[in-house]
C-alpha cells in the first residue's frame, strides 16, 4: 500500500490546501494529513481544533486520515513507516524553502524520506493561512479562501459576528 503524509500548520485549511490533499489522495492508497504542534508559531486555531476542521473538511474523502504531531517530520514519518512527505508549491518563492526543507529531510533520513511536490491549481496559486488571516481580521471577505464552516469559525476568533 502506498502511503504519503502531508505535513503542514493548516492555520487554517484553505482550499489551496483542500485541493492538495485532493489529488494526493488520488494518487497515494492513503494520505495522513499531519498537523504540525509547532511551540515557536503562535497559531489562531490549537492543534486539536485545526485537526477537528480538516477532519470535518475531508469527511468526504475515505482514503484521508488527519493526525498531529510534534518533532521531526522525519521521526514521526518512520514511527508510521511512511516514506513520503506532499508538499505544495505555489510560486518560486515556495521553491528555495521546501527544496531545502526536502534535502533535509532525505538526508537526516538517510534516504528513507522523499518528497514529492504538486503545483497550485492556478485559482489558488495566491492563497495562503496568513492572508486569510489578515483579511479576517480587517473583517473582508474570505469566501473564496476556505470552506463556509472554517470561515465562521475564523471570523469568531477575530470577534466578529457571524449570522
Ligand atoms: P507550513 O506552515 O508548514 O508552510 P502550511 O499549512 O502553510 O504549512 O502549508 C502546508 C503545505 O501546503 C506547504 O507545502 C505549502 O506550500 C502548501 N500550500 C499552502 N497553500 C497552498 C496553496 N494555495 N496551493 C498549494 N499549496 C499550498
């Protein structure tokens, strides 16, 4: 069975995300979406909670599982015997950070962590967590970034009201 993770801090999930986790799931038996405890950000959501809202967002998908984890990706990826890591790219800027992330990986595995990359779908390339922050903390429209369930509870953690 081939079996991938997809790490990241889904802080929150946007479609950009959804989309990845999309079409890794057609490729991969099975995808663990891996969400990230990281002590240095300070995250909107905790890590139970954006675990809750991508369970709730990949209910529909059978193949999806969402975890958490703390530590080294490489550590937690041998612990689950999986020897594959997804990553997204956006733009050129995405490229320098996870080629380096990627080379790390492998290398403190000793080969025993790949990773592979899938492009933006191009109605996403501009997406991110931190933007839809920033836009929902301004209260502006975030419809188009992530499901009408995540931008509710986004709005709510900015004090906004919500109908
Ligand atoms: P991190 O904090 O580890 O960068 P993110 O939650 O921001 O984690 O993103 C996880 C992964 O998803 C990264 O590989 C990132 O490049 C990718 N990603 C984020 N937004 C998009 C998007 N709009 N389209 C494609 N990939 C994306």
């Amino acid at each position: 069975m081939k079996t991938a993770i997809y790490p990241g801090s889904f802080d929150p999930v946007t479609f950009g995300h959804l989309d990845i986790i999309m079409r890794a799931s057609k490729i991969f038996d099975h995808l663990t979406v891996a969400v990230l405890n990281n002590n240095v950000k300070t995250p909107l959501f905790s890590v139970e909670e954006r675990v809750n809202i991508l369970k709730e967002a990949t209910k529909d998908i059978p193949n999806v599982s969402i975890e958490s984890f703390q530590g080294l990706l490489i550590d937690y990826a041998r612990e689950k015997d999986i020897h594959v890591s997804v990553r997204g790219l956006r733009a050129i800027t995405d490229f320098e950070y996870e080629l380096q992330i990627a080379q790390t990986n492998r290398k403190l595995s000793n080969g025993q962590l790949d990773t592979i990359f899938l492009t933006t779908s191009l109605e996403y390339s501009y997406l991110s967590s931190s933007s839809v922050k920033e836009i929902a903390s301004f209260h502006g429209d975030i419809s188009q970034c992530v499901p009408e369930f995540v931008a509710k509870l986004v709005y709510e953690k900015y004090g906004h009201s919500v109908d």
